[in-house]
C-alpha cells in the first residue's frame, strides 16, 4: 500500500493515524460486502427461515452472544443475519421494519416505541495508568474523576447513551477534562498505558486484559451500569422471532442480575 498501518515501536503495538483510517473504511467495505453476500443467498442452504439480527459494532453483552450462540444450535433451521452497526442506526433500521429483532444499550430513541426485553447489566470500571496517584485506591473517588483527562467514545455515535455513561460516571454530560478518542477499542489502553487520561471500562463485555502500564479500579457507590436487551415490534416479525425471544427470555433469566448493586468482575486487578 505505500502505506504504515501499524506502529510496531510501541508496545502494545498500535495504528497509526493512516491504520485508524484505512480500518474505517475496510469495515465499509465488509459490512456492504455481507449485504451483498445476503442479497445473493437470500437465504442459506439447508436453511428455512431467516432473522435479521440489529447487533453493536462495539461489542455485545455476554447474554446476548449466548442467545445468539444457542440460537444457532437450537434451530439449525434458522438462518441467522447479524448486521453490525450503531445502536442508532440499528434502532432506525428496526422502524423501517429492515431488521427483525435489535441488540441496545438504554437509554435509546426510536420514533416509535418497540417492545424490550432486558438481558443484563454491565458495571464501568476504570483503566488507569499503572503509576498515576488514582492506582494507589482501590475506590475511586467521583470527585477525583473530575480532575482527570476523560477519554471517551465520540459523542455522536449514540448522542443519548453517551451521556447517560458520562452522567452516571460524572453526575453531568459536560466533564470538564472531556477527550473524544476515535476508534475507541482497545486503542484506547494504549493512550491510557501513555498517561494521555483515564477510560471505562464496560465488564464483562469487554475484558480486563492484562495490558502492561494499565490497572483496572471499581468507582465508588452508587455503581454505574449499563443496561442491554433486545428490541422489536409485533406487528413486522420473522416467523422465527417468538422463539428466539423464547429462548433469549430464559437464558437472561438464568442470568438474572439485580437492577443495581456490584456484579461479580473477573479479573479485576485490586491494592
């Protein structure tokens, strides 16, 4: 390509500002690629029954990658679409009746109101730099967050769920040492590792890796969470969609967490 992508020199390695937006792109070019694939199929062989399936680009809870898991299992009939995109952009797909069935964080707008199903919760822990004054608690403080450099998914991805993440962290949608950081993965660690600002977390969805420079600290009572579930409507359903509903309503019962209160964290690196 003529091109560097990747910045070998760091560690971990890391894209470069030309690796972050070739990425952009290719992931353009897979997603209308999958849409082509799906138009000429139309549905796969040995299959009977087809579910388009709204997911997040930046990852699903546990509960609805194991709905999505045993749904595959259970009806080998089923032919499951996954399209991968924002909530937004999956929730307005669901109003056009594109999509059968959507994975979503609250809060969430949509121009009509679908049913919901809650799946889980997922608790904000935060990276911190191995050797910043904040790795010494094992509670951070909201107070103490406030004098910290905030890096955060850019706002306009999901306007709503964004600052329902930063309210429950901040008590406000405006922190004052706010920084939108693109590509907000595990890039992400690598600005934390540097000491550029401090990150959440959202567990267990994403996972405390053992990432060398970042440690991992809950945030002081109240806990703040997101919540994840399915959307749809009644009244434009694939024939399979009451099973899979079935299905998704028992192993999130199976899952059950409380509406608030601590969740069990794996991995996390305490003083």
């Amino acid at each position: 390509m003529g091109l560097e992508l990747f910045d070998r020199g760091s560690r971990p390695i890391s894209l470069t500002l030309g690796g972050e937006r070739f990425l952009e792109q290719a992931r353009l070019i897979v997603q209308l690629a999958d849409r082509a694939v799906e138009r000429a199929r139309d549905i796969a062989p040995g299959k009977s029954t087809i579910l388009k399936f709204g997911g997040s680009a930046i990852g699903h809870g546990p509960v609805a990658d194991e709905v999505l898991r045993e749904a595959r299992t259970r009806f080998p009939d089923l032919d499951v679409h996954v399209h991968l995109g924002t909530t937004p952009e999956n929730i307005l797909a669901l109003n056009r009746r594109a999509l059968d069935v959507v994975y979503a964080y609250l809060p969430f707008d949509s121009p009509e109101t679908p049913q919901y199903l809650r799946l889980g919760l997922m608790e904000l822990v935060l990276a911190i730099p191995e050797h910043h004054r904040l790795a010494r608690l094992e509670w951070v403080p909201r107070e103490e967050l406030r004098k910290e450099p905030f890096l955060a998914m850019p706002k306009g991805l999901n306007p709503r769920f964004a600052d329902h993440v930063l309210r429950s962290m901040f008590g406000r949608t405006d922190p004052p040492n706010l920084v939108e950081v693109s590509g907000i993965g595990a890039n992400r660690f690598t600005l934390v590792a540097e000491g550029v600002g401090i990150t959440a977390v959202a567990v267990p969805m994403e996972a405390l890796l053992p990432i060398r420079g970042v440690v991992y600290r809950r945030i002081a009572d109240p806990t703040p969470t997101i919540e994840y579930g399915l959307l749809w409507f009644d009244d434009h359903i694939s024939p399979a969609l009451p099973a899979f509903l079935e299905l998704a309503r028992g192993i999130a019962l199976a899952h059950e967490a409380p509406a608030s209160g601590r969740l069990a964290v794996p991995g996390l690196i305490s003083t």
